[in-house]
C-alpha cells in the first residue's frame, strides 16, 4: 500500500535531496521550505533511512486533517490505531512545529497528542505507554498550520546525520547531513581529487570517502522502524545485504585532510578508523597557508571556524586575505567550496564569486562560496 512521508533536512539542500529520493524510487515528490514530501510503499521508508546522505529524518504521515481547537487535535490523535503500531513497553515523546498556530500554548498541544495516544492504549488494552524526552523508543512529531495539522511517526529515531562512526569531534563539527549536501552541491564525484584543509573531526573526508566506496550512510546503525509493529525484518535483511554487497573493498583515494591542530587531527584519525576508513584518506597537520594542492586540478571543501572563540573572527579576517592568495597561487583549476556565516568573507578574500548558496548548520545561516580558481579570479 502507498504510504506518505516527509523528509526534513537542511535548508537548502532539498533539492539534492529530491534527486535521492527520485534515485531511490519515491514517487510525487514535492519540496517544500526545509523539507521534502513523498510517497511509496512502506519499506521505502527503509531504504530512504539507509541510503539518503541529506535527509534528516523519515517522517511516516499518519494523519492530516482540520483542526480549530485543542480538542480537535485530541480527537484527531486518538481515533489512529496506535496500539497497532507499536508496543506498549515502547517509550515515545511527541515532538512539535508550528507556522502560524492560532492555539495559545504549543506545550498544551502536545500534551492532548500524548494524552490521546495513552489513552487508546488504555482504551484498547487497559495500559499506557511511558514518555521518555530523552531516548524515546517511538518519536510522534506534530506539524500545525493555522488551520491544518499532520501527525507523523518518525521511522529514523536518532537523526540520519547521526551516521554511528563519527564519534569525536572537537569545536562545530559539521552535521553528516549537511557536508554530504555541499559535496553534492559542489559537483564533486567519486575519483576527482577532494581536500579539505580544516578538516576538523573530518566529516567531508568520511562522507566522501563513503559515497566514492558505495558505503551506505546507514549501514552501522538501527532505526525506529525496527521497533514498529509493521517491521519485515526479512525485506530489512534483504535491503541491508544488497547494500553491502554494493560496497567496494577500501583502497587509497584522492581523499585528503589537514588541519592546523593536532586535536583536530587525532579525532579525524579516530573517526576514519572508526570507519574504517583509515587507508582511504590522507590527513596530515598543516596551516591552510602553507598547504600545497595534492592534485593539479580537484575540489576544495571547507567550513572555516565561525568565531565561536573570542577574538576568532578578527584572526579569521586577517587569514581570508592570505587564504585568497594561497588559491591564486597555488590551486589554478581548482574549484572551492568555503562555507561560512561570516557573510563578509567574499569581501576580505578578495576572489571572484561564482555561486553563492544559502545553507542552514542547524540555526546559524551560512553561505556556500564557490570560487573557481583559473588564471585572473583575483578581483580587479
Ligand atoms: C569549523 S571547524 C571545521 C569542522 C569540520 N568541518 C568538522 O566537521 O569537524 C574549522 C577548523 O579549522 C581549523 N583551522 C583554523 N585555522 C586554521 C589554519 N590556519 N589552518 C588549518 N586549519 C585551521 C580548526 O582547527 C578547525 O578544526
């Protein structure tokens, strides 16, 4: 039976994440501000958790209708039949977004939505679920508009960028989600030699040594929708052996990192081992201002610090100029991609722009600057 669904992500890469969904056999595909609606049968839903490198979630909608009032929301909520979803041993939260809600309190919305599913639990077989904010076994996430609510069971559990390899980072990692987004959207493709210079936890490295080796972004973790009532853990099963039978074996890539702390460095080569990725990449400790390119032509990824530290954003500004000379000097027929909120970095690196790309890392609006490297980028 066709079910429907929404994928959230990161603003700005819904548009590569149309093109995976499309890859991976969603049909009435439909993007919307943060997000992407589909449909198709339920296991989709499992294939879209394992393969999508952009989408944050896979929400599984379960109810749309109308709604005035609390109790509507209420009444709405408890005529679906929860109980034959999932177990009452599960523990589950209901999570809320609103645009425009003309009800008074959110909070107290979100109550009547966990009162309601309780409630047909006690209803149906005389016991209740218990709510756990912090690890909830079933995540129920409620959208109001001003006149409309959606109701959806989100499939994923912990979000998609929460890939299970990467697990030390030092200051603003990159979401998984987000570096896998900017690889797509800066055209880089498997084989064409990749750097990143402030490679940090290395979250560009293993997104692209990943893709370059087939590794699904979800292979090593589980999913909410194991623990739904609806699971086929063979068509599962069956999903999971495809995906490793796709993998190619680990060999030494164009891949290479560096980054001008050796804590950096250690959690880089901590997570590429975790990985397993530790013969695929390259990381040295360098200084972005002394760096040479590993490759005559390939791609630059880099999401600069973002002055998080006192006086960061004055060391960052002295450094855009030099970082300027070094791509004029250094990298002819390059392309980078340099992500920062700093929106007055074009202006102190002095380059020519040639796409600039609004993008969201969680709350803080960014820019993907492309600067394409030939001879005479420099501004006149
Ligand atoms: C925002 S963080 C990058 C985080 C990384 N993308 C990740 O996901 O973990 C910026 C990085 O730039 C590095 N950095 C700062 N100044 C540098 C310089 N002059 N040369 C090389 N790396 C530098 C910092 O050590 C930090 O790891």
């Amino acid at each position: 039976m066709t079910q429907n669904f929404f994928a959230p992500c990161p603003r700005g890469l819904e548009a590569p994440l149309c093109d995976e969904l499309k890859a991976l056999g969603a049909e009435d595909i439909r993007s919307t501000d943060g997000g992407v609606h589909f449909s198709g049968p339920g296991a989709l839903s499992y294939k879209v958790n394992l393969h999508s490198r952009t989408a944050s979630r896979v929400l599984w909608r379960v109810a749309m209708s109308r709604y005035n009032t609390e109790q509507d929301i209420y009444d709405t909520a408890l005529a679906l039949p929860w109980t034959e979803w999932f177990d009452v041993t599960r523990t589950i939260r209901v999570n809320m977004a609103a645009i425009r809600c003309p009800l008074r309190s959110l909070d107290f919305a979100t109550l009547k939505i966990k009162d309601a599913i309780c409630d047909k639990f006690r209803q149906e077989i005389g016991e209740r679920p218990s709510v756990d904010t912090h690890a909830p076994d079933i995540r129920i996430h409620a959208f109001l508009e001003e006149s409309q609510m959606t109701l959806y069971v989100d499939t994923s559990g912990d979000a998609l960028f929460k890939r299970g390899v990467r697990q030390y980072t030092n200051i603003a990692p990159l979401r998984e989600n987000l570096a896998a987004g900017i690889l797509i959207l800066s055209g880089w493709k498997p084989g064409t030699p990749l750097l990143d210079p402030m490679c940090g936890s290395g979250t560009f490295l293993i997104e692209a040594a990943q893709m370059t080796l087939n590794i699904a972004p979800g292979i090593g973790r589980h999913f909410a929708f194991e623990k739904l009532h609806t699971f086929n853990d063979e068509k599962w099963q069956s999903l999971r052996n495809e995906a490793i039978a796709a993998q190619i074996p680990v060999t030494a890539l164009p891949i290479y990192g560096s980054d001008l702390y050796g804590d950096e460095l250690k959690a880089a080569r901590l997570n590429l081992e975790n990985a397993g990725l530790l013969d695929a990449v390259t990381i040295k400790q360098a200084n972005v201002l002394e760096i040479t390119a590993p490759a005559e032509q390939g791609i630059m990824v880099a999401n600069l610090p973002y002055g998080e530290r006192m006086g960061e954003l004055d060391e960052m500004r002295e450094l855009y100029p030099k970082l300027g000379d070094v791509l004029k000097q250094k990298f002819k027929g390059w392309n980078a991609y340099l992500l920062t909120a700093d929106l007055a970095m074009p202006k102190h690196i002095r380059l020519s722009v040639s796409r600039r790309t609004p993008l969201f890392n969680g709350a803080l609006e960014c820019r993907l600057f492309e600067y394409k490297v030939v001879s005479g980028s420099n501004r006149k």
